[in-house]
C-alpha cells in the first residue's frame, strides 16, 4: 500500500526568500507526502552538502527518482538507502542533502498517511508518554543570522518548569515581548534577524542583562520557572590563523573562552550553551563539560553535524553532554534517528532544530515528539516558526 508511484521535485521559497528544494511522493493507495528543505546560514564545517536547488532537483530527478520508484515509503530505511545508493557519496554531494532530505521527510509523511496516523506516531510516537520537548525560542540574535547586532549567534528562552507545551510556546512569546520592552526602555532600536530574534545593535553583556531582566519579568508573570541559554556559534568566531575567538575587538584563547562560558553559566544560571568552542575542539568541549556540564547542557551542533561517527568521537572524548539534531545535516531521516539512539544510549541529551533559512514544513515538530526529545529549538515568532510551535500544540491536543 505505501510503494512509491511518484516523486516531485520544485523550487520553493525559503523564509530568506531563497529557493530550496520542496518534494512531494505518492504512494499506489494514494498516499501523499510533501517535505521542503530548510537551509542554514551558519553551517558546520562537516554538515551534509546543500547543492543549489535547481541543481539538486536536476540532479536528484536523474539519478534518485527512478530508483524511489516502487520502494515501501512506509520502509523509511528502504527509502534513505535508495537516496544513499542513488548518490554515492559520504556527505550527498552528488544530489544534494536538501533534495534527499526534502524526500526523506516526504516519504514518511505519505507513508503516515497511507496509515491514517499523525507522523509522530508513525516515526514512533505511540510511545512517547506524556513528555513533550521543551521549546527553547531565540529572543535576541545576531552572529551570522543578523550583521550589526551582538557577537552571540543566539540568546534562548527556556521555560523549563513550563506545566504544558501550549504554556511554554506561549511563556517564549512573552519573553520575546519583553526584550522588545526592555530594549524600548533603554532606548535601543531594534530590527529583527533571520529567525525572528530581535536584533539590537548593542554588546553580549548588555543582551544578557536585557534577557535577563526580560525572563525575570515573564516569570513573575507566569509563575513557573523559565531560565535562558545560547547559541554561541562559537565556530564562527573562530579564527584558526590567530587561534582565538574574535569578539571585535577582543580575542580569547581558548583557555579564556572556557573561562567566560564557565562564569556565564553560573552568572545566569543558562540551562543551555549549543557550540561554545571551535567545532574541531573536542578536548576544549570536554573540558568545559566537565567543569559544567552538572548545572547545564553543553550542545554540539556544528560540532556533531547529526553524525553518527563525529557523535561517538564526542562520547569518547567527554565532550558536550547533549546533541543537536537537524535533519538536513545528515540528509536523511534514518541518519537522524540513528543519531538520537546513540545519544539516547550513551545519556545525551537531544535537541530536535530548525535552521536559519526555514519553509512551513512541520516535520521537526513530529520528529522531537516521536523521539521523546527534550527540547526543540524552532525560534519564536515568524510564520515559518510558528507553524511548528503551533503543531506541537496541536500534537499535545491530539489535534493533527
Ligand atoms: C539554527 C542555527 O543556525 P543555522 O541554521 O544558520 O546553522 C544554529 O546554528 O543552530
Ligand atoms: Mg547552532
């Protein structure tokens, strides 16, 4: 009932108004499945290889939709291994991981509906209790997502003592409203960046007494207890040449930068630090681990790339204490879970993400449910945000 019939490809916008690749497959029983690839700006070293959309869709016509042709969509690995072998490379260079990914989330979603379920219960979701992730949503941004604004990529809510998902969705909203408030009082004007985040033209220190001030504010509000982390897309502050993290002006070795992270986090008592050091620095990652990964999740993003193989040199090396997953990484479904199982297994912790550049495409919002993940990070505000916050809503209303 879930063989593959068609498979679609097409140019569509993303939220930075750039093509990327959206598919569409349909199965003998009519079963229909639509994904869209997001797109990052600040993008790992060792990610999957994002061709440009026109390319990979010619490519991915030529060499992967015949071969898609008759397998189960409802065989998620059967569906990623054709996309594999059709590209026959390491990192999809050959097709692109957005094309492979935007067919990866399209097939499971037709094979979904085949079965009449919501996606997260076909990706596994009929087990996952009462837990729901909690959303961590960027207030305040700037690194490569916004250029005048501050050195760290991102400063996130975290409302982790949030009753429901609905509540923590809305407490982020809230938090999102008060910087604009508390900026407004200072005096700060204030654009906003790539997913949503305000963007002032103001230091880090001063964006962590904003944000701070701003969590304090809703927290009262609400009464449950929200905390904050970051993004500090450290790779990208990296300059290999003078081996230092470049904050305008200053530099930090990386001894300093370990430093500034380990009195931040007990400054604000942050609940979350994704890429504080250099994506090739397991050691640096293990060493901050270890001086504060007790009292907060210490995240590789760039530094794990979704990557099974780049996750089990972390495990041995003691570095970070929790994974970022985006599926467009990897470039398959399949390579995400496998990732999020090793994590599991070895006590990480996994944080389902968007990327900067992001379409309407929900699929993340099922992924960090099906995988009983403990937070996402989806931004937010935004339509092309929003649509995932709202469907975790409605997941956890059992309204999909
Ligand atoms: C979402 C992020 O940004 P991008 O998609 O630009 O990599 C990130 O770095 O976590
Ligand atoms: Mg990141």
């Amino acid at each position: 009932m879930t063989r593959i019939t068609s498979v679609s490809l097409r140019r569509v916008l993303d939220s930075r108004g750039n093509p990327t690749v959206e598919a569409d497959v349909l199965t003998e029983s009519g079963g229909f499945g639509r994904g869209a690839a997001p797109s990052g700006a600040s993008t790992g070293e060792y990610e999957a290889i994002e061709l440009p959309a026109g390319e990979s869709i010619a490519k991915a016509r030529e060499h992967a939709v015949p071969r898609l042709e008759g397998v189960y969509a409802g065989d998620q690995r059967a569906v990623d291994n054709a996309l594999r072998a059709a590209d026959g490379t390491d990192d999809f260079s050959a097709i692109g991981a957005n094309s492979a990914v935007a067919i990866s989330m399209a097939a499971a979603k037709a094979a979904a509906d085949v079965l009449g379920a919501p996606l997260y219960q076909h990706l596994g979701g009929a087990f996952r209790g009462e837990n729901f992730p909690v959303p961590l949503g960027n207030v305040v941004g700037g690194g490569e997502h916004a250029k005048e604004a501050t050195h760290i990529q991102e400063f996130l809510a975290a409302p982790v003592g949030a009753p429901s998902v609905s509540e923590a969705v809305f407490a982020n909203a809230a938090v999102h409203a008060a910087v604009a408030d508390v900026l407004d009082e200072r005096g700060v004007p204030a654009a906003k960046g790539d997913e949503g985040a305000w963007a002032p033209p103001i230091s880090d220190a001063e964006a962590f007494e904003v944000v701070d001030e701003a969590v304090d504010r809703v927290e009262d509000e609400v009464g449950f207890e929200i905390r904050f982390g970051l993004d500090m897309a450290a790779a990208e502050l990296y300059d290999g040449d003078r081996e230092a993290y470049v904050y305008g002006d200053e530099t930090k070795s990386a001894d300093e930068q370990i430093e500034y992270v380990a009195g931040l986090v007990d400054e604000y008592d942050l609940a979350y630090v994704e890429d504080p050091l250099d994506e090739n620095d397991y050691e640096a990652f293990a060493e901050l681990t270890d001086r504060v990964g007790d009292r907060t999740l210490i995240c590789g993003d760039d530094l794990f790339v979704t990557n099974v193989e780049r996750l089990r040199d972390g495990i041995d090396a003691g570095a970070a204490n929790s994974i970022l997953i985006k599926p467009n990484q990897i470039g398959t479904l399949s390579d995400a879970f496998d990732a999020v199982e090793l994590a599991a297994r070895n006590g990480y912790e996994t944080v389902i993400s968007h990327r900067s550049g992001e379409t309407e495409d929900t699929t993340i919002a099922h992924l960090a449910v099906a995988t009983d993940a403990g937070y996402i990070k989806t931004g937010t505000v935004g339509g092309e945000r929003t649509a995932k916050l709202n469907e975790l809503v409605r997941i956890a209303d059992d309204a999909v």
